[in-house]
C-alpha cells in the first residue's frame, strides 16, 4: 500500500482527490491543507508520494517541496495550471526535485473528475517508484539538520549569451552528416538540462526532442533550456529547417515529424496520432526519421520516462544501422522507456545520464 499525502488548500479538490484515492486499496491517503500542514505530516505521516498544489496561502507549493526535498525527500507530483505562468512554476518545481505534475482540472473539476482520476492514479504509481540520487542537494540537507542554513532554493545558472548560442547555418542542415533524436517523458525536463548543458555550441549534429508534455509547456521549456544551454533551443511550431547547433522541442499534445525537403531535413508540428497514446510520440518521430533520412546518419536517444514510447522505433533504427543510447537505470528516475529499449535489444549503448553527452560527443567525431 502506498502512503499519499495530498497537499492542496481547496476543500473541493480535497474532496474530489479523496473520491479517487481513498476508496483504492492500493493507497493509505492523508491530507492537509496548505505547506504548513504537509511539513507537519511529512514525519508523522511518512509519505511515498505527495501531491502537492503550488499556490496556497501561509506557505506555497514551491516553497514546501523546497522543504520536502531537504528534510525527507520523496515522490512529489505537482497540480499544475495550463497556463504560461502554471508551466514555469511546474518547471521550476521538477528542478527543484519534483517527480512529476498533472494539469489541474480547469472550470468545474467535478466534471471532469472521471477522465483525471484515472491519469492522477498512474502519475502516483510511478511516481512511488522513481528513483532519487542521495547525493541530490547533499550539501543543503547536511546545513539544514546541523542547523547552520536555512534552506533555500538552488539558484539556476546564468544564460548564456545568445551570441555564443547561434546554430550554424540553416544552410548546413542539408550537408550535415548526423542528425539525433531525443526521447523523453517522466523526469524529463532535468536530464534535458543536464545532457544538452553538457554540449558544446558547436555540437555537429541538429538534435530534435519529443518531450511528453502539453502545448502551453513545451514554449516555456525550450525557453528555459535556451537560457541555461551553449546551444540554441526552439520549439517547433511551424515547418523549420534542422540546423547543427540547434535543438528543435517537439509542441506539447501534437507529434514532431521530421520530413526531406529539396534543401535538407525539416522538423514539423503534426496534430497527433490517436493510434500513439503519449504525444509528442517518440516512435513516430523516430519513424518519420528513417523515412526521411538513412538509418546509418541517425542517433536515437532514449531516457527518462515511464511506459513504452520509443523503445519499438529505435529497436528498428538500431537494426536498420543506426545508432542509439538507453539512458542507464542507475541515473533514470523511471527507468520505463529506456528499460523497455535495452530488454527488446535496441539499445547499442546503456550510459548514465552523465556520459550521454560524451557519448554523443565521440559518435559525432567518428561520423
């Protein structure tokens, strides 16, 4: 049985997610009403998972996974709101440590109970088994039970000027001899950070990521990765030619397609495929890559994420004579679609998050 604290100030939305949760016999739930509350029950109640709400009074959602992650980490799944603002906050929340977010029913949630039921229960199992590095906020943690800090939130990096960040030519995408394809879902956002912040701007290759996330999302991701990255981040929202130096996020609910052009490789936005259920969805970027490209110029990369999604078309790519890397267990905080890769024999290279950069680095140079 799984312990659920559910952190979230609305007497409604406590009601609702007891109605989802509580008659489960896969849960044991507790609730409290804002950050205050939730720190009170982290000990008493030792959760395996919180879901926590980020805008609450006396003490919000970000300030109290801040505490959570310091004092007892431990699975955290953020509501999050369909807005720009909502999307930063949720990206800012998965760097702070969080697992995981699902949208907050908009309007009368009520109403919509039955179709977020099922997707807040799926959110919450996988969430109870993700990993966590011990050495993540170390320092921090030390500091706080000696008493010596405060906890505070770790500051992001500088952005990096956007003269150092230019791709090179659109020209050149035609001439490049390389192209990578990027499969990421559940934890996604922080191994992106950390695999494309390892990359020099002057990395050979274009590299397009689908990122299962929803539209008003994945603007504000490529917005962040592009601030913190030597290379250039765009979200794909409109048929753009792949240039080296570039990274091309896929739009949240749609599919990332890459297609021939008479002047080299384009990526493309697509309405989604209801034949695929994660959007966008990494086989059928992987499948319209072998259809447009040769399998022997590309390089899948598979990390971070619960379910299936990918392993299938890279399987093919790597039989087909393409490259492709399943990021290792150790370091996946769902090892989903990178396990599934490795058990059906697809992955060429199992690497921790850390060396896939290198690993990229070296099949450039040899390519």
């Amino acid at each position: 049985m799984t312990r659920v604290l559910v952190v979230d100030d609305s007497a409604l939305m406590r009601r609702l997610l007891a109605e989802i949760l509580a008659d489960d016999d896969r849960f044991e739930v507790a609730f409290a009403r804002d950050g205050v509350e939730a720190l009170a029950s982290l000990h008493a109640f030792r959760p395996e998972v919180v879901t926590l709400d980020i805008n609450m009074p006396n003490m919000d959602g970000l300030a109290c996974l801040d505490r959570i992650m310091l004092e007892r980490p431990c699975a955290v799944v953020m509501f999050s709101s369909l807005t720009a603002e909502g999307a930063r906050e949720t990206l800012k929340a998965l760097e702070l440590g969080a697992v995981d977010f699902v949208p907050k029913p908009s309007g009368t949630p009520s109403l919509k109970i039955h179709e977020f039921g099922p997707v807040l229960v799926e959110k919450i199992l996988v969430a109870a088994k993700a990993r966590f590095s011990p050495s993540h906020r170390l320092a921090e943690r030390v500091r706080l039970k000696s008493g010596i800090v405060s906890p505070r939130a770790p500051k992001a990096r500088p952005a990096t000027p956007a003269r150092r960040r230019k791709a090179l030519p659109a020209k050149a995408a035609g001439e490049t001899q390389g192209l990578v394809l990027v499969g990421v879902s559940t934890g996604g956002p922080p191994a992106l950070e950390a695999l494309l912040g390892a990359l020099p701007a002057a990395f050979p290759w274009p590299i397009v990521v689908a990122q299962h996330m929803p539209a008003s999302f994945t603007g504000p991701l490529a917005a962040r990765l592009d601030g913190l990255c030597d290379l250039e981040v765009v979200e794909v929202t409109k048929p753009m030619a792949l240039a080296p130096g570039r990274v091309h996020i896929g739009r949240g609910d749609a599919d990332l397609l890459i297609s021939r052009r008479t002047d080299g490789l384009v990526a493309l936005s697509a309405p989604s495929n209801p034949e695929h259920r994660w959007h966008p969805s990494v086989d059928r970027l992987v499948d319209s890559a072998l259809a447009a490209a040769p399998a022997g110029t590309l390089t899948g990369v598979l990390m971070t994420g619960m379910g299936y999604d990918g392993a299938a078309a890279m399987t093919r790519l790597r039989r087909d004579g393409g490259h492709t890397i399943a990021e290792a267990e150790d370091t996946a905080v769902v090892w989903g679609m990178p396990g599934e890769l490795v058990r059906a024999g697809g992955a060429e290279f199992v690497e921790p998050l850390h060396r896939i950069a290198n690993r990229l680095l070296a099949l450039a140079d040899a390519g």
